[in-house]
C-alpha cells in the first residue's frame, strides 16, 4: 500500500517535477557547453602564439602557417555553428 500512494503522488508532482527535471537538463547541457568554448578559448591564443612563433623561426613555410590558420579558423566557425544550432 505505500508503494502505490509514493506512485500517486509522484503522478500528482509531475506537472510540477517534469518541467523542473527538464529545466535541470537544460542547464546541465548549457553549462558542459559553456566550458567547453571557455577552454577552447583559453587553449587557442597559446596554440597561435606557438604556430607564430615558429613562422617567424622558420620552422614552417608561409603556406604552412596559413593552412594552419585557416584550420584553426574552420575549426572555430564550425564549433559556433554547432553552438548556434543548439
């Protein structure tokens, strides 16, 4: 008998327990996706730093180095779009 009054008071919570749960989900989703752009932020400046540096030392072409920003640049637009399409 206590089984079935805990069942009927989770079905009478739900109206307010689904939006909640959904609510909770939402805001676990945008916060994993807010770290995640908030360490690819911190993570590109030093990997540009470090391909310039070695375009400046001569470690790679002119080619090289403007591939590699144009990846890097690819790689950043499609993570906004992704982020957009969220």
């Amino acid at each position: 008998m206590p089984e079935l009054r805990m069942g009927l008071l989770d079905l009478f919570a739900l109206p307010v327990s689904l939006p909640l749960k959904t609510a909770w989900i939402a805001i676990e989703e945008a916060t994993a996706l807010a770290q995640r752009e908030y360490e690819e932020a911190r993570r590109l400046p030093g990997e540009l730093a470090d391909l310039q540096a070695a375009y400046e030392m001569g470690e790679i072409t002119e080619m090289e180095y403007l591939r590699a920003l144009d990846e890097g640049g690819r790689e950043g637009d499609a993570g906004a779009r992704q982020s957009e399409a969220r």
